[in-house]
C-alpha cells in the first residue's frame, strides 16, 4: 500500500555528521565494514532524531574511535549522491580536537578499528575510501576553512517557530 500522508512525496536526503580530528598532521580515521567489503572514513553517522548536529558528531566520534572530542569549528556542508546507496547525503563537517581515549570502549559492530593517517595516506586510499567527502573536508581545513559553531542553531523542542 502506498504512503497516502501528506508529506509522502517529500524527497528526503540523509542528514550525516563527521569530524576532522587531528593530532599533528594525523588524522583520525575509521576502517569499517559496508557492504561486505572495507573501506575507510572519518568518524561520521547519521543524525538522530532529537539530536542536533553537534550531539551528533560528537557522539558517532565516540562510538566509532572511542575518543572524546571538542568541536572547534564547521568545516562545511557537503551534498553528494552515494554510490554505495544511490540516496542523496547531506553531510555536516566539523573541525574537533581530541580530549581523551577509551581504549577499552566497544566501538560500533561494523568498525574494524580507528587509526591516525597522514592526508597522503588518506588520499593512497583511493577507491577505498567511502566517500570524495573525505578528502574534501580535509582539503577545505588545511585550506583555512572554519566557520563558527554558532551559525548552527538548534531549537528546543516545543519552541515556538
């Protein structure tokens, strides 16, 4: 039965978070299980219901790495069509630095590990990175790209619009 609300013909893209954090001039990356194969990403995820874009990142870090982080700035909006879905990304990058290390934190079931890469490192990844994402987000914060936490706002709920 097809959905008859009114909103059902809403394109919807996925909203997704991630994180550049770096230690000198490494930065930290997941390798992750997706689709049966392993590929290679920032600590990024989607955003959760009732969460705003900060509580995201700063949460999908933790749960992927096991590191705590600080969030300095927002890199950028990225919008890109997945090749491993087909469905439109809208993805929310920010700057953070790490605070402290739970080595003995489980990460999420599909990551493999979290390790620290040079940006050549990175980009020798080629084809096994998860998205041009990546690079892009990277490239714009070694470019001198940082916009401030505060142009994001997130309204509580039952707030008047």
């Amino acid at each position: 039965m097809a959905d008859s609300s009114p909103n059902s013909d809403i394109w919807r893209p996925h909203v997704t978070v991630a994180c550049v954090v770096t230690r000198g001039e490494r930065y930290l990356m997941v390798e992750e299980e997706v689709a049966g194969r392993l590929v290679y990403n920032q600590p990024a995820g989607h955003l959760d219901d009732h969460e705003s874009l900060a509580q995201a990142a700063l949460r999908e870090t933790l749960e992927e790495t096991g590191w705590t982080v600080e969030l300095q700035h927002l890199i950028g909006v990225h919008q890109w069509r997945s090749t491993e879905h087909g469905d439109a990304v809208v993805r929310f990058s920010f700057a953070a630095r790490a605070i402290s290390h739970d080595p003995d934190r489980p990460l999420d079931s599909d990551i493999r590990r979290a390790l620290w890469l040079t940006r050549e490192e990175i980009a020798a990844l080629g084809e096994r990175l998860r998205s041009p994402m990546i690079l892009q987000s990277i490239d714009l914060w070694l470019g001198g790209q940082r916009l401030p936490l505060e142009i994001l706002s997130h309204l509580p709920e039952g707030e008047p619009s």
